[in-house]
C-alpha cells in the first residue's frame, strides 16, 4: 500500500476489483473507499459486512482528515478493537466468525 497520504488510485486492479464486486463502494468524492470511522469499507448492500477494512488515506473522501497520523492510529485502534470482538469460532479459516457468510469458490460457507 501506498502510505504517502495521497487519494487512492481507484482504478488499480485491486480496488477496482473490489468495487466491480460490490465489495466497496467509493465516497461520495470519488477520493477513496466509502467508510465508517472504524475503518469498515461501505459495501453496495446496507452498510459494510466487516471483513473488509481501509485505514488511513484509502477512506479520505469519507474521514477528511484521515491523512493525519493521530486521526489514522485512532482509526486503527476502533478497527482492531472491532475485529477483537468479532465472535470467533474455532476451525478452519474460513469458518473463524459467527454469524457472517464468506463467500469461497465452492460458494457460501
């Protein structure tokens, strides 16, 4: 990643994969990814599914002053207290959180 302080490039592969699958979608300034203060990428559907996560510049249409170093390290504490307390199961990787579907490729899981 990019850690410049500068806008994403949404057109590189990895993000605009993303956003083709309705994984992201980009704020309303078209700067970045949508996301809430805790980091979680806003997906298409209602909202994001938190298992996708954008710290720092990457969500600078949505937290302004995001480029800042104490508004990212206070972004990335909300965000690992958020996966912190993500109910998680014991088995294989895939199946590690209750309660959300993962997508794989023999389908839902």
């Amino acid at each position: 990643m990019d850690c410049r302080c500068l806008s994403p490039d949404l057109a590189d592969p990895l993000i605009a994969g993303l956003l083709e699958a309705g994984l992201a979608i980009k704020d309303e300034l078209e700067l970045g990814l949508a996301v809430k203060g805790t980091g979680e990428v806003l997906t298409a559907k209602a909202g994001g599914d938190g298992l996708l996560f954008a710290v720092g510049p990457m969500g600078l249409g949505s937290l302004p002053d995001i480029d800042l170093v104490p508004e990212i390290v206070t972004q990335a504490y909300s965000a690992a207290a958020l996966v912190a307390t993500s109910a998680p199961v014991h088995g294989p990787p895939e199946k590690r959180f209750v309660n959300r579907q993962v997508s794989s490729p023999e389908g839902v899981v």
